[in-house]
C-alpha cells in the first residue's frame, strides 16, 4: 500500500517500473566510479530483462518514490536461503538490499532512509533472519544508523 513521506509518494515496485529501476541501477553504479560508459546501456538492458522476469515472480521486492508521478527513487531485495549456523539451526533466509538510489536532486531529504525503512519493515513482516547490502560511501552512514554494521565479508570476482 502506498504511503507519503513529505511530497514524496512511496510504494512497492511493479513491472511498470522496470525500466526506471534499470535505469537507476546504472546510475548507481556510474556514482560508485564503477561502471565503464561503454557498458551503461548492455548493463540497463540486462537489469531490465532481469526486472522483467524477477518482479512478477517475486524473486525481487522493490519500493519506489515518486514524486508528482515521476519515480525518483527506489530499493529492492531479492532473498536467499541460508544454510543452518550456530544460534540458528533453522537457517532461515537472508535479504540481500540492493539498488538503493535517489537522483541527486532529491537527496539529503529523508528519502532513502524511507524506502529502508520500508524494505526492514517488510522484511520483519516476512521473518528474514539477516539482511545485508554493500554500502557506498556515501550511503554508509545512512545503514549504520538503520542498525547495519560492517562485517568480515570478502569478496573474489571469478568472471
């Protein structure tokens, strides 16, 4: 159901915004300094047919804000099992955040801190036992203040 923050309208993503979801995965990735120009638009096509399948079937969870009709920002999870581990012989499942974005000229305005509350509360709803992102730089200090902590991940790109 949607809700407003300010002049913001915040709801759950629907195929309609694929495009708009791709779109600010790219921009996301070009902010970080880690997207070559070259593959910006390969990158948005195959975030798109991603999208495509993944949000009807569910496999993805998005929110959106929009403002005045136009999607501005937007976060997303997609959820994976979890093995059992000491404390927890369950295992559960596991909310891994990703495509957290606000275009520049709406940050600073409590946005993405909304849409995260958004994706916690969902993902409370749903009994996730863990969620995990990796953060930016600049959006590091917004997790850690939602209660995120770094961790002892490592990372090894095999392709």
């Amino acid at each position: 159901m949607p809700f407003r923050t300010g002049a913001y309208t915040l709801r759950e993503a629907t195929v309609g915004d694929v495009h708009a979801v791709a779109q600010h995965r790219v921009a996301m990735f070009r902010d970080m300094g880690v997207l070559p120009e070259a593959e910006a638009d390969a990158l948005a096509a195959s975030s798109a047919a991603f999208l495509a399948r993944a949000i009807p079937s569910g496999d993805y969870r998005g929110w959106i804000a929009e403002r005045d009709g136009e999607v501005i920002a937007g976060a997303g999870v997609v959820l994976r099992p979890l093995l059992p581990r000491p404390g927890h012989l369950d295992g559960g499942v596991e909310a891994y955040v990703l495509n957290v974005y606000t275009e520049p000229a709406h940050r600073r305005r409590g946005i993405a801190r909304a849409l995260m509350e958004a994706v916690l509360t969902w993902c409370r709803s749903e009994q996730v036992a863990r969620v995990t992102l990796h953060a930016s730089d600049e959006g590091r200090p917004l997790y850690l203040t939602l209660g995120f902590a770094g961790t002892n991940e490592m990372l090894c790109d095999l392709q």
